[in-house]
C-alpha cells in the first residue's frame, strides 16, 4: 500500500448513539492513519433525523455527492422513535439510508458474527454451543421487500409490500457469498422460503445455477424459519449464510446474540469501487447522549473498511486485537456485563473507547519499535 494515496472517508454519524460511537471508530482511524502514514482525510455529512431537521430530506443532495465521491463510508444510525408508530410520516430518517444503499449500489452486505472467549459467558447461549462459532452472512442489500412496490389504501384498512427479486440480482450476491466460501470452511447455507414464495423458488434455482462454478462449495438450502431455529441449536454449523434483505435483516439481529450483544456486530456493505461501513445495531435512543453506548461494533467496522477498501490488514487486525485484548482484561460496556462483571470493570463509551485507542497506539508504537 503505498503512503502517499489519499483516503477520503466520509462519516454520517446519523441518529442517537451514532455520534458517540462513530466518533470513537473514526478516532481510531486517525491514529491508525497517523502511525502507518496513510493519509486518511475526513469529512462529516448529515444523514436520517439529523438531516430531516436540518434540511427537510433524510439523504441530502450534499450528503449524497460527498458519499460519491468517497472512498470509503463510515455510518452510525439512523432512526428516531417519533416516527415509529405515525403511518403517515411521509419523511422518515432510515429512508436516507435505503436511499444510499440503493444509490450507490451497495447490494452486498457482509456481516460477521464472530465470538470473543471473553464474551462467551455475555450471551444468553451456553457456551460449549458458542464455542468455535464463525459465521459470514451475505444479506442482499438493495432489492426484495425492502425496495418493492408498496402502498396504503386511502381508506387506510389495507397496505402491502411486494418481495421481489431478478436474476441478476441473485447471481451477483451469490457468486460473492461463493468467493467467500472458498477461501473459508467452504460450507454455503442460502435461505429462502422455496416452499411458498415464488422468489424464494427463483433464489434457489439461480443460486443451484451459481453453484456450479463452485463444485468446492457445499451447498445447503435451507428454510428461513428452520435456518431462525438452527442458528441458536447449532450456530457451528454454519459457514457463509447467503441470504435476502429481510431474512438478512432478521437472522443477523438474532444472530448477534451469539456473539454476545447487538453492541459487537459490524457490518460491510459493498459493491464496486465505494464501501459503505456500519455496526448493525441501531440508533438506541433509549441511551443516546448517556456515555453508555458500546462503540466496539463501529470500531470494528472501521476495521472493515481499513480490511475491504484499503487492503490494509495488519492495521485491520490492530484494532480487531486491540478491541479483544480490552475485553480479555476484563473491560465491559453496560451491554455485555453480567451479574458477575465487578463494577469497577463496566465503562462508559469514552472509558472504553479510550482503553482500545490506548491499545493501539502502544501497539503501534511496539511494532515501530521492532
Ligand atoms: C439494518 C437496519 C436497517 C435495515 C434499518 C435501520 C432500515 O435494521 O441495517 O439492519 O433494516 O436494513
Ligand atoms: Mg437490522
């Protein structure tokens, strides 16, 4: 990787706890980029909510463009609880992030669900059925219900959504999760629902067709519902989970729990040149603003980007190691603690997130040392 390249990275801190956590991500990012000399440059735009008052638009023209012309984004959340439950909001922050995905073509969203030793005993799994756990979903990103017709009534008694997906589509998110499993356990579970959706039926048949450039790759289908019910039986028989925009959605959220907590799941959401980065937990307004938000997934997804965009994996692993090595000393954001986590060993966002910096500038400092 050569020093002199500039990186321009765009952070959309967004809604609720995405300022506290993609300020901790992105000061990371500037220390990995100072001790390694890349020059990584910075830019802040506004995205859901925030931008709603700001500017009327969840995804701003500005914020749009700059993303354009980004090599790499870092996004917090979106999402604000008055619009919840008002069906005729017209204007709704998460529109801003659909709208991005979509526009910037970011069909392939890759979430690892990893286990730390140190977190076994955080989940609410038994830890001889976590152990060993290493599972890489491939969610579609930017088709099926999410971006199909839909519509109210005007009486307001009736509304629908329609899932549907192209060929096209499915080929291009299956040859990806394929690629990925090559180069892992070589085990590809793809989820549907061929047993009534006729999507579903035209996912299967294409990815069986994806399936042959593949004879390496094992191939399982299996159910959405079965697929829910087996990733807490048996989480280790998993290897790439190939999946749709909704069941992704889903699975990933219970998937989460494997790991421990919501707090710990980053995400990769890639196409071409641009790659978008984000933890897969939302906006929390529950705890906004309190200091007790975990910022461990968007630092993790800023090592994504330094793995995905950059191809910078020693500094990747810098902050992977460095967020594992504060945890195997025993530090613990209010999510991940337990009855047994002695108080004096739970943070706040800015006590751990200053711990893992500190971790990795000494071990940046080491290797420079050597
Ligand atoms: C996610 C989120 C989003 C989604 C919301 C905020 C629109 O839940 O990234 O998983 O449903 O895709
Ligand atoms: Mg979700």
């Amino acid at each position: 990787m050569s020093p002199v390249m500039k990186k321009r990275i765009v952070v959309l801190p967004g809604d609720g706890i995405g300022p506290e956590v993609t300020y901790w991500a992105r000061t990371a990012l500037e220390a990995i980029g100072k001790g390694f000399n890349h020059p990584f440059l910075f830019e802040q735009s506004l995205i859901g909510h925030a931008a709603i008052e700001a500017t009327g638009s969840p995804l701003p023209e500005e914020t749009l463009d700059n993303c354009k012309a980004a090599d790499a984004i870092l996004l917090g959340a979106v999402g604000h609880p008055k619009y919840d439950l008002d069906p005729s909001a017209k204007v709704r922050p998460e529109q801003g992030l659909l709208k991005l995905r979509k526009s910037l073509n970011l069909f392939a969203n890759l979430r690892p669900i990893k286990i730390y030793d140190a977190l076994a005993s955080a989940s609410s799994l038994k830890r001889e059925i976590l152990e060993g756990t290493d599972i890489l979903f491939y969610r579609e990103l930017t088709g099926g219900i999410y971006f199909g017709n839909r519509g109210t009534h005007p009486e307001g008694n009736h509304a629908y959504d329609t899932l549907s997906y192209t060929r096209e589509e499915i080929i291009r998110i299956a040859t990806m999760a394929f690629q990925a499993a090559q180069g892992r356990r070589g085990i590809l579970h793809s989820v549907d629902k061929a047993n009534v959706l006729d999507s579903s039926r035209l996912w299967r048949a294409t990815v069986i067709e994806v399936s042959k450039q593949f004879p390496d790759v094992q191939l399982v289908h299996m159910f959405v519902d079965n697929a829910a019910m087996q990733l807490i039986r048996d989480p280790k028989q998993f290897d790439v989970v190939l999946t749709g925009n909704m069941f992704g959605d889903i699975l990933t959220d219970e998937a989460s729990q494997i790991s421990g907590s919501l707090g710990m799941l980053p995400s990769a959401s890639l196409s071409g040149r641009i790659g978008m980065y984000e933890p897969v937990h939302g906006s929390a307004p529950d705890i906004a603003g309190k200091n007790m938000a975990n910022p461990m997934a968007t630092m993790l997804s800023a090592a994504m980007m330094l793995r995905h965009s950059f191809e910078m994996e020693e500094e990747s692993l810098l902050i992977e190691e460095s967020i594992a090595g504060v945890l195997e000393e025993g530090l613990r954001t209010r999510d991940i603690a337990n009855e047994k986590t002695p108080i004096e060993n739970i943070c706040t966002t800015d006590e751990i997130g200053t711990q893992i910096l500190e971790k990795i500038e000494s071990r940046m400092f080491q290797s420079v040392m050597i």
